[in-house]
C-alpha cells in the first residue's frame, strides 16, 4: 500500500481520506422531470453526488446519444435544487470546456481512456477526474492513462474499475475486484468502483458494492432511474430509487468496519 494517498477534494466531498463517495443517477439525462426528481430521491437515500449522462457514447449511432448542452443545464438545476455536486461525461476535448462548466467532476468513461488527445487537455484544467478503466484494458494501461492527466498538472484524479470484457458472458462485464486493491498498493490515487456496468445485474449491486469496500474501494457509482422501464438507456441495470436505499442501508457496517463514512456536500 502506497504510504501517502492523495486526496482529491471538491464541493466539501474529500476522496481518498477515509471518505466515501457514493454518486447515483440515472445513466443518461432524460428530462427536467427525470433528473430533478431523481437527485432527491438518491440524497434522501443517501447519495453525496448525482450522476448521470449529457454526453452518451452509444454503441449503436441510432441510440439515444443524450441531451447533451441541455442535459448540463438540468444537471446544474438539479444540483442547485439538491446540493449534490454531479460528475457527467466528457466524451472529447472539443468539448471540454463546455462540460467543465458545469461539473463538479468530469467522467472519462471506459471507451476514452486512452483518447489521448482529451487526457492531455484534462491534465491542463484545473478540475478533477474521474478516469474509468477501459473494458479491455490492463491496470498498468490504466495507470498510464492516469498519468497522462497527472504530467500535465492535475493531480486530482480518481480510477475507477468498472468491469473489463473476458470470455465470460454471464455477466455485461467481468468485475475485476482484485484490481482494486491492485491499484491501492501500485498508486497514489482514490479508487472507486461501478457495479451496475461491472455486472449489469441489479441483484448483483449490493454484493458487489460489498466485496468493492472490503477491497478497499474509496467510493462506489450506481445507476438509478425512477421508471427503470421508461429509461432510454441501460434501464435494465438500474436501481429503483427504494432498492438503492436498502444498498446504502446494507453496506453502512461494511464501511464502520473499514472505517469509512460517505462525506455529504
């Protein structure tokens, strides 16, 4: 284990101290209605950021690709109405700017972390990151990845596991635990972990997000939608605002037993 850690700060949330953070949200922006309702929902359960998506990287260029400069704005009035500071995608460094003007965090997700050109430009902003492993990617690719945004002078950034592609199939992705603590003894940096893209099963989310703090993760990302059914993406892994509550109920003495404690904003 590495003997200093660093601690990555923002909106009186502090990662990496023995503090955890617990971001929930839906997977995209849908609507005013969406967001706003759904950020009450995840604080009143427990949540100390939002989470959801402006910006969609799809699979698929005839899927829903997100609400984009509007879905930012609804992020900023749910966070104003809620208190919650909210992490969003940031899919390429044209758009940087923009999306730094409204997170509090900006999200690297699994398919950019090794778009160079937007690591290098998120190393020379003064905001901090929240780099996802790539779902084919080694932790020593990961931790180069990092590294590109650290040598360019931002030390504020948080890894994130959240599953990588094997021959597996019974899951969306292979949920690499062992990476966590992997990446707690190779680095300095906060590590979190998302158990919804991780397994892509809700029955799957409370165990992991067990097994993720007993491997020493920093902080856990789950999707929650309030009409998981109504959602127009990845509806089917999402929590219902209720059941991400009994998550945050049951994984309390996990952390007491780590000694950790979600920080609220």
């Amino acid at each position: 284990m590495i003997e200093e850690s660093t601690v990555v700060a923002f909106a009186d949330i502090q990662v990496g101290d023995g503090g955890v953070l617990l971001a929930a949200g839906p997977c995209s922006v849908e609507s005013e209605e969406q967001i706003i309702r759904t950020a009450h929902l995840v604080r009143e359960a427990g949540a100390n950021m939002l989470r959801g998506g402006a910006f969609k990287p799809r699979t698929s260029p005839y899927s829903f690709q997100g609400l984009e400069a509007e879905g930012l704005k609804l992020l900023a009035k749910a966070r104003q109405e809620t208190g919650l500071p909210i992490v969003t995608e940031v899919l390429s460094p044209e758009d940087l700017d923009l999306v730094a003007e409204y997170a509090d965090l900006l999200q690297v997700g699994a398919r950019n972390m090794q778009n160079f050109p937007l690591l290098k430009k998120l190393g020379q902003i003064d905001r901090p990151v929240l780099l996802k492993r790539g779902m084919m990617c080694t932790v020593k690719e990961t931790l180069m990845s990092a590294e590109y945004i650290l040598s360019g002078g931002n030390s504020s950034v948080v890894l994130c596991e959240r599953g990588i592609r094997t021959f597996e199939d019974a899951t969306r992705n292979t949920l690499d635990l062992s990476a966590v603590s992997l990446l707690k003894e190779w680095s300095h940096l906060p590590v979190i972990v998302d158990p919804t893209h991780g397994t892509g099963y809700k029955s799957l989310i409370q165990p992991m997000c067990k097994a993720a703090i007993a491997a020493g993760a920093d902080g856990l990302m789950v999707e929650v939608h309030p009409r998981p059914e109504e959602a127009l993406s990845d509806g089917f892994q999402s929590l219902l605002p209720y059941e991400f509550e009994e998550v945050v109920n049951q994984i309390r003495p996990y952390l007491e037993l780590e000694g950790k404690q979600i920080h609220h904003a």
